[in-house]
C-alpha cells in the first residue's frame, strides 16, 4: 500500500475519542486526525479538550466535548451532537477508563473505589457504545479498551480494575455479535504497560526489585512508545480490518501470549 492511501483511511469520517485528552488519548487523536478524520475529543475537562482539539492536524475541524461518561443521558446528548457539529460519527475509541487513582492492596480497597473503577471503565464503555452506535451507519467501527490487567494477573493494578477491564472484553464480544448484521464492527485492543500518567507514577513507587520482574516479564525487553497502541487502534477503525469483529488485540510485548 503507498503512504498516500494511509493518509486518506479516514477522510470524510469522524472519530469520536473518550479520555481523549490523556496521553495516549491525545496520541489516538492525533492519529486519527493526521489520517484524515474530524475527532470529537471527550474528557472531563472542556479546556483540556478544546486545546487538545486545537492542535490536532484538519484545519480546525476537530472539537473539545466535556462528558462524564457515566452519565447515560449526557452520553446520548453528546453523541447527537458531535453528529449535529461534525455531520456524521463512523468511529468511537473508548480510552476513558483506567485504575483512577484507586488502592491497589485489597486491604485498602472501599466501595466507592469498586463503583468509580466499574462505573468508568464498564458503564461508561457500554454507554458511549450504545450511544454511538445508535448514530453509526454501516461501516462504523467501535474498538474498546481493555487491558493486559484484564486478561492476567497484573503487579501494578487492583482486583476491581483487572475485573472491569475483562467484563469489556465480554462487552466487545457480545456487542459485536449484536451490531454485525447493521455492518458495524467492534473489537477491542488490549494494551500492555504503556507508562504515562498514573502508571507512571504508580511504576517508579514500586521497589526496584518489582519493577525489574515487571520488565524481564516482556519478552521483547522493553516498554512500548505511544505509536505502538496508537497503530493498531487505527487499524481495527479503518477498512483495512473490514473482516474482523469480536476481537481482543494484545499490544503487549509478549508478556502476554493467549493460546
């Protein structure tokens, strides 16, 4: 394929991000922009999402919308609007999510934590899904984000955020399974350590010891760099994965090797 039928995958069509001004958010919409896509940045903050919007590639075509993802309501509003502002909605990337500042250590683990972690990174992906899919022709695309936390024990994440993160992978599958016959396809990318933000900072407080065993784990010896979750996310959005749906991609170094 010449570079200049990748740079068109997504022209004419619009990709709505969640956690879309988080590092690797910003990254995906970056991406989808650079490829041609108008992208509606969802996060928290409107001020964050409107400068992440602002210094995206298209001319100003792309805007900043602050939503809670769980708020069911709010999510269908926004959804009917980015269609309203953008014309259309072919692609939704559902970055929003994570361990959220919650314990790690069971002991220290309370309600409220188990309801913000499964409210977010469940209710808010089933959500946005619902919402969006109502809005998609064929052709559109959904691709979820679950994680290496959900698909084996992981050193650096809790219990309720390992069981939110395998309950998207059911999400993926039988939602794919619902949509299929409307010509819209959904799929999920399960990231491995990408260190940015918390992870981060949750990383560098473990004892050297730790982080080694977490590093000698990766068979490819080495953390991944943005590009490396941002490529294919975009991949399982474009026509190039027009055949695959119900799917869990593993962006993880080897660390994980499903049978």
């Amino acid at each position: 394929m010449e570079m200049t039928g990748r740079q068109e995958r997504f022209a004419g069509r619009v990709a709505v991000v969640t956690g879309g001004s988080g590092g690797i958010g910003r990254a995906v919409c970056e991406g989808f922009a650079a490829e041609g896509a108008a992208v509606a940045v969802v996060d928290l903050d409107q001020a964050a999402c409107d400068a992440t919007a602002a210094g995206l590639p298209g001319g100003g075509r792309s805007r900043g919308y602050a939503v809670d993802v769980r708020d069911r309501d709010a999510v269908a509003s926004l959804m009917a609007q980015v269609c309203d502002e953008l014309g259309r909605l072919d692609v939704l990337v559902t970055l929003a999510g994570g361990s959220l500042g919650t314990p790690r250590a069971l002991e220290e683990i309370e309600p409220d934590d188990v309801d913000l972690v499964v409210d977010v990174n469940v209710k808010g992906t089933f959500y946005c899904a619902q919402a969006a899919v109502a809005q998609m022709g064929e052709g559109g695309a959904v691709v979820t984000v679950s994680s290496i936390g959900g698909r084996q024990p992981s050193p650096v994440t809790g219990v309720p955020y390992a069981a939110s993160k395998a309950a998207v992978l059911g999400l993926t599958r039988r939602l794919a399974r619902e949509v299929g016959p409307r010509g819209i396809r959904v799929n999920a990318v399960a990231p491995g350590l990408f260190l940015t933000g918390r992870l981060q900072a949750m990383y560098d407080e473990m004892p050297a010891a730790e982080r080694q065993e977490v590093l000698g784990a990766i068979p490819l010896s080495r953390f991944p760099e943005l590009r490396e979750i941002v490529d294919p996310t975009l991949f399982l959005a474009s026509p190039e994965a027009s055949y695959v749906t119900g799917v869990v991609l593993d962006v993880n170094g080897g660390r994980f090797m499903p049978l």
